[in-house]
C-alpha cells in the first residue's frame, strides 16, 4: 500500500514548486505513467485502490503548481464509469483510462433539448481541455451517458477563458443520437451516481483552491521578507503582518474543512457545496491580497500573482456558484431551526 506522504513527495519532485503550469501533454503523460488515473480504482480492477484523502492530496499539490494537464475532470470521468453498475464495456473504458486515455466529466450545466426522433441538440458547458479527449461522461436527459467525440452530430468550439492555463470547451451536439450501448445510468439510477459524483468534484476543486492559496501565501512571505521599504522589509511592519495573517487563517480554516469533509461519509451535498464555497473564496481573497501586498504587480500580466488570481476565479463557478451554496446552506440552517 502506497503512504499519503509518499505520495505527497512524488507530486512536488515530479512538478517542482517553481515551474507553474508546465507543459500540458508532457504533464499529462506523467501523470499516467505515476499512476494517479489509478488512485481510486480499486485493486480488483487493477487500480491502487486508494481513497478521497490521496486524491486530494494529489490535487491539493497540483493546485499549488497550477498544473495545466485534466486531472480533476480526468479521475471524475473515471469515477463515473466505475459507479455504473450496467454498463457492459466497463473493465475495457477503465483500462483504456488508466493507460492514458481521457475521458472528462463536464463541470459546468448541460443545456440539451431531446427532438421527437431520440437525437439531442444543446451545449455540455465545462469540458476542459476537451481537444484532447476521445469521449466525454455527460448527464443527459435520459441519464449519464458516454458521448464520443468523434461521434456524428458531435462537435467542440473552445470558450476563451482568462485563466490561461486552462482550456475550455463547450460539446455542441446537433442531432446526436445516443448510443444505447454507451449508457452509465438512466434516469433512475442517475441520482445515485451524481451522489457519488458530487461530492468528488467538490473535495477536487476545494484542494485545488487550497493549494494554489497556500501557494501564492508562500510567494507572498517571500516577497514581503526580500522587498524593503525605508531600509526595512515590508514583512516587518505590523499592519501588512496582519494582513498575511488573516491570509493563512483563511486558508487554515478550509484546510480544517476540507480533510473534516474527506473523512466524512455522512456529510450530505448541501456540506460538500458549502465546503467548496469556503475554500473556493479563501483563494480569491488570498490572491487579491497577493497582487496588493506585491504591491498591485499582478496586473501586468508577467508575475506569479496574477496566473493564480484567475484560477481562483474560474474555481468559483465550477460545480455550482457560491451564491447557490450559501442559500442552500442557509435555508437548510433556517429549517433546522424551526
């Protein structure tokens, strides 16, 4: 059985904390010779059969390098293939996955609308890095289904997005006929599998946040302790100390959270959302704070500061917004006190 720690020390020497969003497919193969496709398929399916806190961990590191390679919609995908309980080519999609293969779950809204003949048109929003996928796991109508992307009546168009180190696609389908063969769960059993899915997405957005804060945290002392300012410097005066302070309590507070949630199977999706809405906010408070405490830096484009200010905006909206969650969390509060 492979240690937590030593699955932490493999994630920093294999992508150093000084070279952020390396090259994409050269990440990405990395990636699947180290094995992590297979971090939670379990061992009688020839995986390593490890669970929520390795995973996390691995994208708690890669939020820290702001890595540019899928591996979040990557293990999502592959999760929802491996909770399908009737769909027959399952032991072949999961080899094919672990191998290299990339098969992404979308993170943002579907809008598809079914015509009369049994074909779909609409928008599978989210995809990322979709130019490079042979397939996608989609919540369809009907239930959560495999949709080729080479498929007729299938196409992708990119969505320029400012976090550059991503790429996002929307799934066009025109007149696409679902595969019967390709289907994970009906309507039935679809809810069940988004209960599986759900909670995975959010931990996996929630430790790229956290990693990416701690990170630009860490730039941040760095900088306050080498910058000087009447012959002094800036991480010694008190009011900016305050400030990093209030940084790192932040980023304490959701870490807390966040391994709480990874241990708990009795949490519901109301607690997993208001989770992701914590971390997903100590990031963007952190990285405002980093291009102000660099002293407003970030907005030229060309430091460190402001590759992570956007990340922390584009995992705002992922798997739900933070207004949704708070008035779920909320009204959910109320309730209880009634």
């Amino acid at each position: 059985m492979i240690e937590l720690n030593e699955l932490v020390d493999a994630a920093q020497k294999a992508f150093p904390a000084d070279k952020l969003s390396s090259d994409r497919d050269a990440s990405w193969q990395l990636m699947a010779e180290m094995g992590w496709l297979m971090i939670r398929v379990p061992e009688e399916d020839g995986g390593l059969g490890l669970g929520r806190e390795a995973s996390a961990a691995i994208h708690y590191e890669m939020g820290r390098v702001l890595t540019s390679a899928p591996l979040m919609p990557a293990q999502l995908g592959l999760q929802a293939i491996m909770a399908s309980g009737t769909f027959a080519d399952r032991a072949d999609w999961i080899e094919r996955i672990c191998g290299g293969e990339y098969v992404p779950l979308h993170l943002l809204a579907a809008l598809l609308t079914p015509t009369d003949d049994g074909t779909l048109n609409g928008t599978i929003s989210g995809v990322f890095e979709a130019d490079m996928a042979s397939a996608v796991v989609a919540s369809l109508p009907h239930g959560y289904a495999l949709i080729p992307l080479d498929a007729e009546g299938v196409s992708i168009v990119e969505r320029p997005i400012w976090d550059q180190s991503r790429r996002m696609f929307d799934v066009v389908l025109d007149g696409y006929r679902p595969d019967p063969a390709l289907e994970l769960a009906d309507v039935k059993a679809s809810p069940a599998m988004h209960d599986v899915l759900a909670p995975e997405a959010h931990i996996a957005i929630a430790a790229d946040c956290l990693g990416g804060a701690s990170a630009a945290l860490d730039l941040t002392v760095e900088y306050m302790k080498m910058r000087k300012q009447f012959d002094r410097p800036i991480a010694m005066f008190q009011a900016l100390k305050h400030r990093a302070a209030d940084m790192k309590t932040r980023i304490a507070v959701a870490e807390a959270l966040l391994w709480n949630r990874v241990h708990d199977d009795d949490a519901d999706i109301i607690e997993f959302g208001a989770m992701k809405t914590l971390a997903a906010e100590a990031y963007a408070f952190v990285t405002e704070e980093m291009i102000q405490l660099h002293g407003g830096i970030g907005l030229t484009e060309e430091h460190q500061s402001h590759l992570f200010m956007k990340r922390a905006m584009l995992n705002l909206h992922l798997a739900g917004e933070p207004d949704l969650w708070k008035e779920r969390i909320g009204r959910e509060a109320l309730a209880a006190m009634r």
